[in-house]
C-alpha cells in the first residue's frame, strides 16, 4: 500500500516538472512537438531508472562504507555522465534506430536535473533499493506525462496568435503555471493510502 | 580592461544566463519564493561558476580535448561541493530552504555551458570577468524573480512588511507562480532589449 | 602553449591528475567544516528545546533517551532538569502531513501540561499548513491555542472530529497531523514521567537524527 502511496505522490501530488522543479530545461526546449516529447520521455524514464539504482549502490556499497558522503554530488554525476555515454554506445549496437530517433536528447540527458535531482532525494529520503526504483520509475512517468501534456498544448498553441513578446518561452511558461495550478488539485489524494 | 568590461556587462544584460540564454531555469523556480532565498542560490552559483571558470582557463591547455567534459564536470562538482560543505557550515538555515538545489548546480546549464564555451578558450582574466559578469547577471535575475513572487504574494521583500500580508495572493509563492512570474519576466525583458536594439 | 594531445597516456594522467587533486582538496574542507556542521546541528537542537521547556540547569541532549510510543515509534526524550529535580521533558515527534513529515519539538511540564513548542521541520504549504508555528500558540485565542493545555485530560483533536481544538483555515490536514505529532508525544512524556519518578531512565547517549 505504502509503495502505491509513493507512486501516486510522485506522479500527481509532487509532480516532478509541476511541484518539483526539476527537468525544466529540456521541459521547455524540446515540448515543441507530440513525438519529440514522446522519445525525450523514454530516454529519461530510462536512464533516470538505470542511474538510481547505480547510484544507490555506489552510495550505500561505496560513499558510505568509506564515510565518504561528501562525495556524492562529484561521484553521482560522474556515475550519470558515464551511464549516458554507455547508454548510447550500447544503444547504437543494439538499436540503431531507436538511437537515431532520439537522437540528440541522449547526450543532453546528463546534464537534466533530474537525474541527478532524483538520485539525490532517493538517498535523503531514506528510501530502500526497491523504493528507490519505484520512485524513479514512477518519477519517470510523471516526467513523461507532464512532457506529453504540455507539448500537445504547445501544438495547439502555436496556432493562436500570440502576443510577439509572450511568443515562445514566455506563453510556455505562463500555460505551465496553469498546468501547475491544475495539478497542485491532486494535493492530499496520497492520504488515502495512509 | 575595455573588453573585459564588454565581457562582464554582456553577462548582466545582453546574455543575461536565465532572461535571454534561458538557462538554469530549475533553481530559478524552485529557489525563489523569497528574495533571500533566490539571492542566496544566485550567489551560490557565482562563487561556482567564478572559481570554476577560473581554473578551466587556467588549465586549458593541460586538458586534452577528447577528455574535456569529464574533466570540466569534476572540477565543478569539486566546487559545488565546497559551497555545499561552507553554506550547511555556517549559514545552515539557508542551506536547509536551498536544499537539494545546491548540489544541483552542477547541472546547471550555465557553468558548464561557459566553461565549454568561455572559460576553455579565453584568458585567465577574461574567465574571470565571464565569471562575474554572468554570476552577478544570475544572482540579479533570481533576486528580482524572488522579489517580485515574495512581494506579491506575501507583501514582503527580504522579510520587510511592504503591505499587509491579507491582500497578497499566495499563488505567487506557490509553485504555478513561479512559473507564471517567470514567464512575465522573460517577456519584459525581451521587450526591453528590442527597445534598446532598435535604438 | 598548444592544448596537449588527446593520446591515451595524455587523457589518463590530467584526468588522474585533477581527480586525485579534487579528491585531496575536498577531503580538507571537510575536514574543516565537520565541526562547524556538527555545532550548527546541536545548536539549533539546544535552541529548540530552550524554548519549549521551563528553565533548566541540565544538558538535555546528553541525557537524552528513547521511549515507545504509539504505533511502534519511539520517540526521543530530552529531560530538563533543574538542581537535581526534573522540571519538565522536551520531545522530538513526528507525523505524516499534507506534504510530508512535520517534526516538532515540544514540552510538557511535570504537571502534564503544555509549556510550548516548536515546528523543527516540515514541507506544508505556506501560508496555510506552515502558520502552525505560530496558530496554536496564539494566546489571544483559547480555542487555537495548546499551550497550557492539561495533557491529562485527553488525546487534542481538531474541532471537525469532536475536539476542542480550532485547526487553521484551510489546513484541516496539517492541523491534524500537528495534533497527532504533540499526542504521540504524550505517549511517550506519560512514559517518562512514569520512568523518572521510578528512576528507571535509560541513559542511552542517542543521537537525534
């Protein structure tokens, strides 16, 4: 039931775009279109998955073993910077057209906070090695639905005329604040797995 | 000395990072809900990219190309460690609301995009200037969103009781504010810097 | 000077080379600061529980000790003592709110009432949950205010579920959360008054976490 509860917060109640901040710039730069957003999402939920449970080891198995905690930010993004470059080189032999259609995302990757966001809370919140994939996992597909509604709002949007200096970055902004306002509706719907 | 000035008045105004390069927009939204706190992150953040574009330049040429992002990676996370350890050191409490955001300055598009772009490839003293220049830009950005979400909504800045708190729509503190005000302020800004191109 | 070449031996030596010195530098600065993040962490445990106990002569934190309360928890205790006799307990307790865990820190004296308390940490909406720092202290108001109240006479609860307490506009959850953190706390002073007046307390040098 517990593990059910953390889906949902990190779904709907703590969005990870909408509640959390974390993913923003690849948010806004590749939500253009439907089918980009689709294969960012994918990439994301992948490694986001991969690298949490990596990362966990190296924490608990290495950092803390050692008494080394004060390097976890240096360790971590050493440990996504290197996942990301394996990830594509695997992926070009295994799936070059899957490699193909993501094609630049990957790369980019490393630097989205929130890979690096969720490694981190995963370990500040106490969270054992299964929690921490569900949480990635569902954090993944919160990613992915919050990229997917927005950018079929972006398509739409850029039909309408837009006011020239709200045109691009600031009309986006300024939907994502009501996307936000509508999901901070989902707020204490997690109580009920209390 | 005139250039580098041009270098430190570009990262302010004409390639301010989070107004008109549109990067570190993360901590921008999530670090702001007052203007300390979006002061603090600012301020965090120029320390890092200043001591980190400082040693790229310095080690530029002793860094072989193949192996450059990794290297540029670990002297920054070296330096956002340090601030980490320095800020839960000895202001704690502004460590607590920054939390996770310190640690993330690392992916912050910012300090990594000038080291790639500035810092490996100008001199020491440029670096530096870059590294001011775009810093101070960030921090002023930050402060101004966290002013303007916290006066709005809570009719305070940095804490001192502009108009009572009752008439202040809390929405601004919240998370869609950030967004919305940002949003407003990208748009001003634009604005702003056609205004002046065309003049 | 031209950039080196990326040969292997090259790539491997600077990266080594930064790697170790990274390694080396951050190892002092943690050193440096491990100190001062340990004495800011006691600090603000010293302040919290300066402020929700009546005046003590005693170091709370080193006699500070576990005790069972509801559900499985513990809860830890800090006894506040004054020439010898004990004045009153502060203790660190916990529950689940609106948007994740509320710690409080809050005292009773050894009449079972409430001298005060204080939120240690908690991610409530602010303006709304995030008032309880300050609604159930409002001494102008009886029905929000806890301090004072006699323990004994019952579990608080909010006035939606039959209680005397008045929750915050708004925030029924978090109010409720809050009350529940300061009854588990109950449970657990119920303990430690029991176990004081005995003698039998446990003088476990526990950290907080």
């Amino acid at each position: 039931m517990e593990l059910i509860g953390i889906i949902i917060v990190a779904i709907f109640v703590n969005n990870v775009v909408f509640s959390q901040f974390l993913g923003i710039c690849p948010f806004l730069g590749v939500s253009k279109k439907v089918d980009t957003a689709i294969g960012m999402s994918f990439a994301v939920m992948f490694v986001l998955t991969i690298a949490s449970i990596v990362t966990f080891i190296v924490q608990k198995g290495i950092l803390e073993q050692f008494g080394l905690e004060y390097l976890q930010t240096i360790t971590f993004i050493l440990v996504i910077a290197s996942l990301v470059q394996m990830v594509e080189i695997v992926l070009k032999k295994i799936s070059p057209s899957l490699y193909q259609a993501l094609g630049v995302f990957l790369p980019l990757i490393t630097t989205n906070c929130v890979i690096l966001g969720v490694a981190i809370l995963v370990i500040q919140k106490d969270f054992n090695l299964l929690e921490s994939v569900i949480y990635a996992v569902a954090t993944g597909i919160g990613y992915a639905m919050a990229l997917i509604i927005f950018s079929s709002i972006r398509e739409q949007l850029s039909l309408t005329k837009v006011p020239k200096t709200m045109q691009g970055i600031p009309i986006a902004l300024i939907t994502a604040g009501v996307i936000a306002m509508a999901f901070m509706g989902f707020s204490g719907i997690d109580q009920v797995f209390k | 000395m005139n250039k580098n000035l041009n270098v430190l008045i570009n990262g302010i105004i004409r390639e301010n990072p989070l107004l008109v390069l549109l990067l570190g927009m993360c901590p921008a939204l999530a670090t702001t809900s007052s203007a300390i706190n979006g002061m603090s992150m600012g301020l965090a953040t120029m320390f890092v990219l200043i001591c980190s574009n400082t040693v790229i330049s310095l080690l530029k040429n002793m860094i072989p190309d193949m192996v450059r992002i990794p290297a540029f990676i670990v002297i920054i996370a070296a330096f956002v460690t340090i601030i980490e350890m320095l800020m839960n050191a000895f202001v704690p409490a502004l460590a607590d609301s920054l939390g996770l955001f310190i640690p993330l300055i690392v992916v912050n598009c910012t300090v990594l995009g000038r080291a790639e772009s500035f810092a490996s490839r100008n001199s020491v003293l440029s670096s530096v200037f870059d590294g001011v220049g775009m810093g101070f830009g960030f921090t002023i950005a930050l402060t101004l969103l966290g002013a303007l979400r916290e006066l709005m909504g809570t009719g305070k800045i940095f804490s001192l009781n502009i108009y009572p708190e009752q008439f202040g729509s809390l929405i601004f503190v919240l998370a869609p504010g950030a967004f919305i005000v940002l949003g407003y302020l990208i748009a001003i800004f634009n604005k702003f810097q056609n205004k002046a191109s065309t003049n | 000077m031209a950039k080196l070449k990326s040969t292997f031996i090259n790539m491997f030596l600077s990266l080594s080379i930064i790697c170790l010195t990274v390694a080396f530098s951050l190892a002092q600065v943690n050193k440096m600061t491990l100190k001062p993040i340990a004495e800011a962490k006691a600090l603000k445990l010293q302040t919290a529980i300066g402020e929700v106990v009546p005046e003590f002569d005693n170091d709370p934190v080193a006699e500070s000790y576990m005790i069972a309360s509801e559900g499985g928890d513990s809860l830890l205790v800090y006894p506040a003592t004054k020439d010898g006799e004990v004045v009153g307990f502060a203790i660190s307790s916990s529950s689940s709110g609106f948007s994740g865990e509320i710690q409080i820190m809050i005292g009773f004296d050894m009449d079972d009432k409430i001298v005060n308390y204080e939120i240690l940490q908690h991610a409530e909406t602010p303006g709304l949950g995030s008032k309880m720092g300050e609604w159930f202290k409002d001494m102008e108001s009886n029905s929000k205010s806890i301090i004072g109240r006699d323990m004994s006479l019952g579990t608080l609860a909010v006035t939606n579920d039959g209680g005397s307490v008045d929750a915050i506009t708004a925030s029924t959850i978090t109010s409720r959360a809050f009350l529940n953190a300061v009854n588990k706390a109950y449970i657990a002073y119920s303990g430690s008054k029991l176990d004081s007046y005995s003698g039998a307390t446990t003088d476990d040098d526990t950290e907080n976490n």
